[in-house]
C-alpha cells in the first residue's frame, strides 16, 4: 500500500518521547494450536529473565515541512528496513 504526504496530515503535533522496558521471555516448551475463544490447546513452559531487558524508545517531532516521512534508527544508526515495513 502506497501513502502519500496527505495521509498522515496532523495538525499541532508536539515533540515528544515515549519509552517502555520488557524483560527477556524464553519458552522451553511453546503450545501449539488454539481452541476456540483463543484458548491454547496445549500448556506451555517459559520463564522470564528479569535482568535482561528489552528497552524501545520512540521519539516523535512535525516535520519542518509539509512532507510527511517516518525514520528509524537502530542503536543509533538509520534503518531503512524497518520503514520498509509501513509502508
């Protein structure tokens, strides 16, 4: 799906940042399958390892201009492949 600089069209959008921190999650045994309702056929094992965590920042500003564009980095450096999955 194609968008152009229309579609995303917001006006006052203040700059902002928003950040969450989840823990690592390692399943030794997965369930497969689901019944209705979304109730898994089979149990699963997994524990979670509370030090180990994953931290996403997300940092938003308006674009100086009128063209809307999206931007990800990762560690710091750009990424195009993520971008390539919105559109």
């Amino acid at each position: 799906m194609n968008y152009g600089n229309n579609d995303f069209v917001f006006k006052n959008i203040p700059t902002g940042k928003m950040g969450w921190k989840s823990p690592a999650n390692i399943a030794l045994v997965k369930y497969w399958g689901k019944k209705d309702g979304q109730i898994p056929a089979n149990a699963s094992l997994s524990f979670t390892l509370s030090e180990s965590l994953t931290e996403t920042v997300v940092e938003f500003s308006p674009a100086e201009d009128e063209n809307f564009k999206l931007e990800f980095f990762l560690d710091g450096v750009a990424n195009d492949k993520f971008a390539q999955k919105m559109y």
